[in-house]
C-alpha cells in the first residue's frame, strides 16, 4: 500500500488539505481595519463577525483521499474516488476566491470597499494539493494498466 507512488500522492494532498484545519487564512484584505477569513470565522480587526463552515469541506476532502489510500486493491474505485477528489479540490479553490471577492461586498460591518486581496497559505496548499491528486489518479491508472496488459500475457 505504501510502498506506492500514488499513495504518497495522496497522502501529501490529504496533508496540504488538512492545513485547512489549523487556523490557517483563507484570504485577507490589509487596511486600517485587517479583515481577513480562516477556515471557521470572518474577522474584521479583532471581532469575529461570521461563521464559515469551509472547514467542513476539507474535512470530506481528507476522508475521500483516506479512503482512496485504503482501497489499494480496487483500482477502479480509486479512479473513481480521486477524479471525485479533484472535483471537490477545484470546488474548494473556487469557494476560497468567490468568498474572497463576495465577503468584503455583503459585509455591513467593513465601511468602505475592501482593496488589496492576499490570498492565504491555505489557497496555495488547495492548488498544490490539486497538482498531487492529478499525479494519483494518473499513477493508478499506469498501475491499472500494467496490471491489465499481465492479465493478457498468461
């Protein structure tokens, strides 16, 4: 199981995903007043003024990649659940830069137009995190050939 490419691969993508989970920001527009998004909160200075719930879909997206790992023999079932995976990694990457330009908008609290977007740790380890589960899928579908073009050898 391990000793697999593809495992690493997915294991690394679970990981960058999991930084979700450590309070790391999604994104943060620097003014007078820091407002700024983690993965459970909207802050805006020091007070928290929303609840996110982005954190819920890191946590699916670390199941799915633990449960990819562990159906090792089921190559099919892998493709299946890692192309799923890459669905929800973009899905997630597309919620973190949608909340970036729709937050500052609909918040009552912030006064004037937020201005100067950074992006957070958390974005870049989405889009990493992507690149690694691209290189699963691709390494069990060399596997699910390999292992085909034997079965047409005996």
């Amino acid at each position: 199981m391990i000793q697999r490419i593809q495992t690493v691969y997915f294991l690394l993508a679970a990981l960058l995903v999991a930084a979700t989970l450590f309070g790391t920001d999604l994104f943060a527009y620097h003014q007078a007043d820091d407002f700024h998004a983690t993965a459970y909160k909207l802050f805006k200075g020091e007070d928290v003024f929303k609840k996110v719930d982005f954190w819920m879909l890191s946590v699916v997206q670390i199941v799915f990649a633990v449960m990819i790992i562990f159906s090792f023999k089921m190559r099919h079932r892998q493709i299946f659940l890692g192309w799923i995976l890459l669905i929800l990694n973009i899905f997630s990457t597309a919620w973190i830069v949608l909340g970036a330009v729709v937050e500052p908008s609909q918040c009552t609290t912030c006064g004037e137009a937020a201005t100067n977007l950074s992006f957070g740790i958390t974005f870049y380890s989405h889009a990493i995190a992507f690149v690694f589960v691209f290189l699963g899928i691709r390494g069990v579908r060399k596997d699910k050939k390999t292992i085909d073009s034997l079965n047409r050898l005996r």
